[in-house]
C-alpha cells in the first residue's frame, strides 16, 4: 500500500475511533459533555439528545469502519470525513 493510502486509511480509521468514542461517552455520561457547550435538559430531553448525539456518532464511525474494510468503498471514506468535518465547522461558526 502506497504512503498516501496509508495515510488515508490511518486518518478515517482514527476519525472512526474519536467517532465511536464520543458516541459511547454521549451514551454513558453524556451531561459533562453537554455542560461544556452550555446546554442544560430536564431528564426527557437529556434522553432525546443522548439518543441523538450518541447513535449518530456510533453510526458514522461503524459506516467508516464499513467503508474502510473494502479496497473498492475505501475511496468513498476520505470524501465523507472532508464532508462531515466541514459541516460540523461551518455549522459552529454560523
């Protein structure tokens, strides 16, 4: 495998684990989290953002795993990590 597909897939591969780690910790102990943004729910919308926050990262991060495991999927996941970093930014800095 040339540098450049190593490279490509180290960084999906570590973005899928700060993916899925973030999803188990907004899973596990989501209100340190959710404090550190200054956002405070009763416990019905903890429950609702827990549910959001955590099944949309552990989603991702196992859809990259996916795309990771096959040579022919494995170009789609640089593409999709460039997209959902670039939303998450814009839409911070909105």
């Amino acid at each position: 495998m040339p540098t450049r597909e190593k490279l490509e897939h180290a960084f999906v591969g570590l973005t899928g684990l700060i993916l899925l780690a973030a999803g188990i910790a907004y899973l596990l102990v989501p209100q340190p989290l959710f404090d550190q943004v200054g956002i405070t729910a009763g416990s019905e919308g903890m429950a609702d953002l827990r549910t959001t926050y955590a099944s949309g990262h552990v989603a991702v991060a196992l859809f990259l795993v996916w795309l990771r495991s096959n040579k022919a999927r494995r170009s789609l996941a640089l593409p999709l990590v460039f997209i959902l970093l670039a939303t998450v930014s814009l839409a911070r800095g909105y």
